[in-house]
C-alpha cells in the first residue's frame, strides 16, 4: 500500500468475540459461541475480491481473523506508512475492533479506484465500508467519533517482532 491509498472493509462485523484471541486476553479464558460462518456469504466474499484483484484495483488485502480489525491494521501497517481509520459502526468500539466475524477482508485501494471496487462488492452482495486511509507515522483508529487507539506504527512494528521470540522461548 501507498500513501493516500484508501481503506475498505469487505464483510459486516458483528458483535462476536466468543472464543477469541481478545477474550483470552481479558478474562483469562476462552469461552462462549464461536463467530459462525455462512458459506454462502463466505463464497460471495471471495468471489468480489478475487474480481476486484483481477481487474488490478487492490494493492493490497488481509483477512480479518485472530485479533480481528484492530490486529489486521497493525499487521498491514509498515515501518514507514501509518493508517487513519474513522470507523461509524453502532457497536462498542473494543468489540468492533477485536470481534473475529468470518467472512471479511480489509483492502487497501487508490483513490480513483474505489468507486470500481465498491460496484464490485454491491455486484457481489458484499457489504462495503470506507475506513480511512494510509498515511502519516501512527496508527490512529476512531470508532464512533471518539479516538480509541494512536500510536507510532514503528512502536507496533517493535511490539510485533519481540513477541515472536517470546513464543519460542
């Protein structure tokens, strides 16, 4: 991705985090219903970001699964590049931000190509939602007009690579 590249969310996010990465991490434990996946929507899903990929409209795609939005964008995020997401999603923002809801990608797109990659989606029955954009040195989230995370990528990018050795060990 590249500076001024837009972000979109293929898929809707609802309220799941039972058995999840966010849960674990807050209580201690994993529990409750699982995120369900619909197959037919989980195809439909597939099908729009393989046309929008084909049609050379994405420059980048990443799956929204263990960790949800929140660890998608952090993953995606470069030493160099940030991501300013302004999120207006009826739901608690830690829930929106961590909920590990099948069937959805994060894209990142030019400018001059979202309104093509959005058809694609509607073509496709894949709800379509514009997040922001790629730019800065932070990765700044705001989930219904209130700001919930900032932070230097390069901060997150350190946290990421310690944590792997810490795994080994």
């Amino acid at each position: 991705k590249q500076e001024g590249d837009v972000i979109l969310l293929f898929g809707k996010t609802k309220p799941e985090i039972g058995g999840s990465e966010y849960q674990k991490q807050m209580n201690g434990t994993i529990s409750g219903r699982p995120p369900v996946i619909d197959l037919d929507v989980e195809k439909r899903l597939h099908r729009a970001v393989l046309a929008a990929i084909q049609a050379g409209k994405v420059a980048s795609a990443h799956d929204l699964s263990e960790g949800g939005l929140a660890v998608a964008l952090s993953e995606s995020a470069t030493d160099e590049l940030g991501v300013t997401v302004e999120w207006d999603i009826d739901m608690r923002a830690d829930v929106a931000l961590f909920s590990e809801t099948q069937s959805r990608v994060l894209l990142s797109v030019k400018p001059e190509n979202v309104d093509a990659v959005i058809v694609i989606a509607q073509e496709n029955g894949v709800p379509c939602t514009r997040l922001g954009t790629v730019g800065g040195q932070d990765l700044t989230i705001t989930v219904a007009g209130k700001k919930v995370l900032q932070t230097p990528v390069s901060e997150l990018k350190a946290a990421w690579k310690d944590a792997i050795p810490c795994l080994i060990d």
